[in-house]
C-alpha cells in the first residue's frame, strides 16, 4: 500500500518550463496556500490586536496591516515556487504580459490603485475623519485598495473612487483638531434692548456644557431687519459630526427662548404694514329689503 501510494504521489501530471509536476507535488501547493495563509491570518490579528492595545490608531493599524498582508503573500508566493523548484524567470514573461494589459485595460483601477496608497501613507484623510465631497457629509469608516468607504449623516454608506478624493477638494472637518466654528441667528422685536438682548445670549451660550469659553462667543448685531433686530451668537465647539452640529444648536435656541421669555423679550414674526393713499370712505349696507308678494 505504501509503495503504490508513493507511486501515486510520483506520477507526473504535467511538465513546464522543462519541469515535470508529479501528483504530490500539485496537491501540495493547495496545502502550503491554505496553511500558509491561515498563518498569515493568525499573524496579522496577533500583530494589529498588539498595535491597538499600545494606542495606534485606526489607519496606522489600517495601513499595517495592509503591508503585512502584501508582504506576507509575496513571501508565500516565492516559497510555493522555491517549494516546487519554479524559477521566478519562468513567470517574467507572463508577468511582462500582463503588465501590459493592466497598463491598456485597467488604467482607472490602477489610478485608485496608487491613490489608496498615497492617501494611507500622506494620510489626508483618515479613519474617522468627518469629510465634505461634493455636498456630501459622512465619517470614513474604510480605506480600501480601490475605494473609500463613507458613511453619511442620514446613514447611507458611500463608496467613493481614492482617485476622486485626491484629484477634487475635499472638505477635512477634522484632520487637525475637532474644533468647529458654527452660529445661531435669532431676531427680536423692534423696541427690545439690543445690549440686553445681546448679554442673554452671550449668557445661554456660555452656560452651555459643549460650547467652548476659550475662543470665547461672540455676539453680533448683525442687521435691522424688515420686522427684527437680527442677532448672531458665534461660538467654538468640539464636534465629530454634522449631526453633533446640528444638537448644539438647538440646545442653544431654547436656552434662548426661555432666557428671552423669563426677561420679557419679544421673538419677533413677520409684520406688514399697510399705506392707503387718498380718502377712504365708510358706506353703510342698505338693510335687506323683503321681496314683494
């Protein structure tokens, strides 16, 4: 039973590049492959679960492992070969080959290619980072070979080419810090004291927990309005989000309308006011008649 299984395991299945693949051999490649990637597999967590712990971040982790995974399967590659006894020189001309059809037929893939890879070393853009493209806002959950992953405020996840994040502007919220400029606007009757109206908002916006006293709100009488006084309160926030926006704000307008009701002070609403020119005469009704029998 030995002896004819050794002789299975030696029958040659085919020949390349004057080398004969016996049966072993082809069913050994399949073994080394899958062995060796669950290795590699093993390896990379051990590695990245080592890097987090430490405190690295989400695309320095990205990124090593990305490389560790590229060089781990160059390795198993030439290995294989080395295995076999495959001279690489057997594979350049098949490799020139497809070269050149990448170069003809996938110049976009390779665009994002290169792309994926220029953004993960210069790193512009980061895992977690809150960005703009094109009116569009979402955190990048994903680098990819080919494309980003981001999701948008509303929860929507959009996969956009590395080539595009690199070739149009592209809005960064938080690619240096989390500090974020936004506004509230509010309008108040005319009448109401202005310096008054202007030391309440100031106030409210410095009693809120998440908005920033140094830089310190600022108050400005921005107009006079048609039917209001406009008031804008500018004010620093640490935000990672839109929708965190969004939250400070409002919290902000009913610290402001409660202040404004509390003092007395009127939110103004759209008024009118009408000029007749000329006399206006007032004419009775005639009283209703009854009709004749």
């Amino acid at each position: 039973m030995p002896e004819s299984l050794t002789q299975l395991l030696s029958f040659t299945v085919f020949t390349f590049n004057k080398h004969p693949f016996t049966l072993g051999e082809v069913l050994l490649v399949p073994v080394l492959v899958i062995a060796g990637w669950w290795l590699v597999g093993k390896l990379a967590h051990l590695a990245t679960f080592r890097l987090r712990k430490s405190g690295a971040s989400a695309d320095s982790v990205h990124l090593f492992k990305r490389i560790f995974y590229i060089i781990a399967l160059a390795l198993l590659t030439i290995t294989t070969l080395d295995i076999l006894n495959v001279p690489l020189t057997a594979f350049a001309f098949l490799s020139g080959a497809i070269a050149i059809g990448f170069g003809f037929g996938a110049q976009n893939i390779i665009n994002n290619f290169i792309s994926g890879w220029i953004l993960m070393w210069e790193r512009p853009i980061r895992i977690g980072d809150f960005l703009e493209v094109d009116g569009a806002r979402g955190s990048v959950e994903a680098i990819n070979t080919r494309s980003t992953r981001i999701r948008r405020v509303d929860g929507v996840h959009m996969l956009i080419p590395n080539s595009k994040l690199l070739e149009n502007t592209v809005i960064n919220w938080t690619l240096i810090d989390y500090l974020t400029r936004t506004s509230v606007v509010v309008g108040v009757a005319y009448g109401s004291p202005s310096r008054e109206v202007a030391a309440l908002i100031e106030q409210q916006a410095l009693k809120q927990e998440h908005i920033l006293s140094e830089p310190k709100p600022v108050v400005i009488f921005q107009d006079f309005g048609d039917s209001a006084l406009i008031f804008e309160v500018l004010f620093w926030v640490n935000a990672t989000a839109e929708r965190d926006l969004r939250q400070l704000r409002s919290e902000l307008r009913f610290a402001i309308d409660d202040a404004f009701r509390d003092a007395g002070i009127v939110i103004s609403y759209p008024q009118r006011d009408v000029h007749l020119d000329g006399t206006l005469i007032m004419q009775q009704a005639a009283p209703h008649q009854e009709r004749q029998p």
